[in-house]
C-alpha cells in the first residue's frame, strides 16, 4: 500500500474495523487481526500457528494462547507508523 492509501485507511474508523479478521504476514509470519484499540492507536495480531504459555497467577504454566503482538498504528499526531510497510495482507488488498 502506498503512503496516501495508509494515511486514509488509519484516519477511517470503518475502514480499520473492516480489517477484523484479516490474514496479514507481519515479520515472516502468518497471523490473523484480533483486535483494535483505537483509543490507544493499537492493533492486536494473533498466530494460530504459534501458541505460548500463559502462567497462572501463581506463575505456573496453566494453559497455551496464541502468539500476539500488540502494533501501534498511529503516532501521537495520528499518522500511521511504520507497522504498515512491514504487513502483507494474504486475503488480497484492502477495500477502499
């Protein structure tokens, strides 16, 4: 996606929460958007192919959840990071 085309997706609320659900490659790695916090400029990416160990309160392994990670998709003046020229979108491209 060119620089334009990120700067109208991050700036259309709609347009981010269409991406729910989508395939993306990020980082040489398949993972799927779970999330958005858009108060916070933050999407959240989980891998079905990789899980890790989530301790319970007492710091024991308890259980296996998905690999996440946690993306900031807009600065503090609302313009989109860098995040974006690192995701490759596997469903085909984004709307517009």
């Amino acid at each position: 996606m060119d620089q334009a085309r990120i700067a109208e997706l991050t700036s259309n609320t709609e347009a981010l929460r269409a991406l729910v659900g989508r395939r993306v490659r990020y980082l040489g790695r398949e993972y799927e958007i779970s999330d958005l916090l858009l108060e916070d400029g933050l999407m959240i990416l989980s891998s079905h192919e990789h899980s890790e160990t989530q301790d319970d309160a007492y710091g024991r392994a308890h259980r296996l959840v998905p690999r996440q990670q946690k993306l900031k998709i807009r600065d503090a003046q609302g313009c989109p990071t860098h995040v974006w020229e690192d995701m490759i979108f596997l469903d085909g491209p984004v709307a517009g």
